[in-house]
C-alpha cells in the first residue's frame, strides 16, 4: 500500500463525505465557546464577582448589629476584602488568552499553567468563602421565616452558633476540591497525556 | 481579514483541513460537529494574530490540530479514542471505501501527536514546518516520523 497515494484518496473522500455532514455548520461563527478552559475562567469572574458582594453585605449588616455580633460580620468582610484581593491578584497574573494559532506544545503547556492557577484562586476562595456561607444560609433562613434582621442578630448565642457554622466549612472546602477535581481532573489529565507525548 | 464574512470565505475554501483533522480525532458525529464549531469560533478569536506572510492553510492546521489537541468531548469519547478503533465500531461515522478505511483506522490507532505529526506529513509538510507547528525538536520530529511509518505499515501489514 503506498501511504501518500492512499492519504490522497483518503482526503478526497473525506472532504465529500464530511460535506454532506458538517456543511451547514460552514457559514457561522458560534458565540460561545464549548471549552473547559472558557467555561473555568467564566466561572472564576462569577465567584470573584458574587464573593465582593456578598462582603458588603456582611459590613452593611455589621454596621446596624450590636457587639459582638458585629465584630463577627466586619471580620467576615475583611476575609471577603482579603480573599477577593488575593484572588482577583492570581486573575490579574492570568492575562491568557488563548492562541490556537500558537505551536502546539506551547499550547497544551499554557494551558495546564492556566488550570493550576484557577485551581489555586478556587482554593483560595474555597478556604475564605465556602466557610461563610453557612452563616449567610442561616440568616437567609430566618429572614425568610419572618423575622427581622434585628431580631435575628439578637438571638441568644447568635455569635456562637455562627462561630459552629464557619467550621462547618472545612468538610465543604473538602468537597469544593474533590469537585474539582472531578470537574476537571479529565481536562488536565488528556493535556499531561498530550504533553507527555511529546517527551517520547 | 477583519471582516467575518471574508474569514468564513476562508474558512470555506480550507475546510478540507479541519474536516481532515477533526476526522482523526472526534470519534461520533456529535463530536465531530462540536469540534468542527469549536475550531472555527477559536480561529476565528486568534485571526488577529495570524501574520499574512504566512500561509492561512498552515495557520489554519495549526488552530485546528491545537483545538483538537486540547479539546475535550462532549461525549467523553475522545480521551478513549484507541479503544475505539475498530470500523465496525464506528456506525455513525460516514462509510469510507475499504481501502482508505485501512489507513484511517492505522493512523487513529496512533496516539494524538503522532497522528497529526504523520498527517502534516503526508500533507507534504517537511521536518522543519512540523518541527515548527508542534514544538518538537527537527531531530526528535524526524525520529518520530521514522517510528510512525514504522508503525503504520506494521498496522497496514496485518
């Protein structure tokens, strides 16, 4: 079998065949991508985004709350300040945006540098933020159920049944990586195979 | 090329390169069709880059091997696309004639950068513009190619 002679052949029918099947797909630029690497950078900005306005609303609440309530809710907002600060500094190191055009291990190499520091900004939002959100979730709960929010922070043991909730963060942080590692373990592990390849 | 009418024109006269390409890499036609879109929207946001004292058909096998490379199926076929080789297994792929059949399923028996280094290659890309494209050393793409053909004439041999 003569290989180049063949791959011609191959070509010729493969550009007919695929025709019939992808034609309609030729005369449009779709607005989104389907990409992992697209969908984690989105789903960062969101967090960052949520994250800063769920702190001012802790200060907001912080600043009509009466001791000592209010010194838990102004140090949630300056671990909200100082994760977001944090966070928002990893993003800003980011700066990638993707070059298809680029020479492929160049590709595959910035990519995975890209995932590990999205990793690292969601683990620094997971450490500062998951733990807050069970106090958010109780107040909400309240709040819900009628009560005023002066009424809420002025039940008995307030401050220690929130101090119970932040600690229930530690198993949700644990969650937040294992997630992520489902989420993405698949993406990183096809770009370390590619990359690999390159070393046989 | 600013305009979108005027890069999808050619996008029009070099699709044969992505249908080459994402042939040998998305397993379904569901794949294919995602992948054929995704190449065109990422050509479409790095054609800023793309300098005209270069050819757009190698850009374009650039974006398109690069996409393919890293994408991930929707489908979650592709990572386990050597388990999946054999023809009968491919029911809603397009019939090939027996003959390119063979040589299709042989270079997707090869691993993802082995198959487009070959395919570049048979497209009549020397060392030194695959050595370029890929980012493999001229000496290791040589060596490579080498153990390839090696390969698929042992593939197209049995």
């Amino acid at each position: 079998m003569n290989i180049q002679e063949e791959w011609a052949n191959l070509n010729q029918e493969v550009i007919i065949k695929s025709d019939s099947e992808l034609a309609e797909f030729g005369r449009t630029i779709k607005r989104e991508s389907g990409n992992l690497l697209d969908k984690l950078q989105k789903n960062v900005e969101i967090k960052l985004a949520w994250a800063r306005g769920i702190g001012l609303v802790a200060l907001i609440i912080a600043v009509f709350s009466p001791a000592p309530l209010n010194y838990w809710l102004f140090a949630i907002f300056i671990v909200y300040q100082l994760g977001s600060f944090f966070s928002i500094r990893e993003k800003n190191q980011l700066r990638y945006k993707a070059d298809y055009g680029g020479v492929t291990r160049t590709v595959i190499t910035q990519q995975l540098d890209v995932i590990k520091r999205i990793l690292k900004i969601e683990e620094i939002w997971g450490y500062v933020f998951i733990p807050l959100a069970g106090p958010a979730g109780l107040f909400l709960h309240y709040l819900y159920n009628g009560k005023t929010l002066k009424e809420i922070i002025t039940m008995p043991n307030m401050a220690y049944l929130l101090f119970g909730l932040l600690l229930l963060g530690i198993p949700g942080v644990y969650l937040a990586k294992i997630m992520n590692y489902y989420a993405i373990g698949k993406y990183v592990a096809r770009l370390k195979e590619n990359l690999k390849q390159f070393e046989e | 090329m600013s305009n979108e009418a005027e890069f999808l024109d050619h996008i029009e006269k070099n699709r044969g390169i992505i249908y080459k390409v994402i042939n040998l890499y998305a397993n379904d036609l569901e794949d294919k069709k995602d992948l054929y879109q995704e190449v065109v929207f990422q050509a479409w946001k790095s054609h800023a880059n793309f300098r005209a004292d270069s050819k757009f058909s190698t850009w374009l096998y650039r974006v398109s091997l690069n996409v393919s490379m890293t994408h991930l199926s929707k489908s979650k076929k592709m990572t386990t696309v050597k388990e999946n080789t054999n023809p009968a297994d491919h029911e809603e792929r397009f019939e090939l004639s027996e003959r390119a059949e063979i040589l299709y399923c042989a270079i997707r028996n090869l691993n993802e950068l082995d198959r487009g280094i070959i395919m570049l290659h048979l497209d009549g890309y020397n060392n030194t513009e695959i050595s370029e494209i890929s980012g493999i050393s001229k000496v290791n793409t040589g060596v490579k190619l080498h153990r390839i053909k090696q390969q698929l004439t042992s593939i197209l041999n049995h």
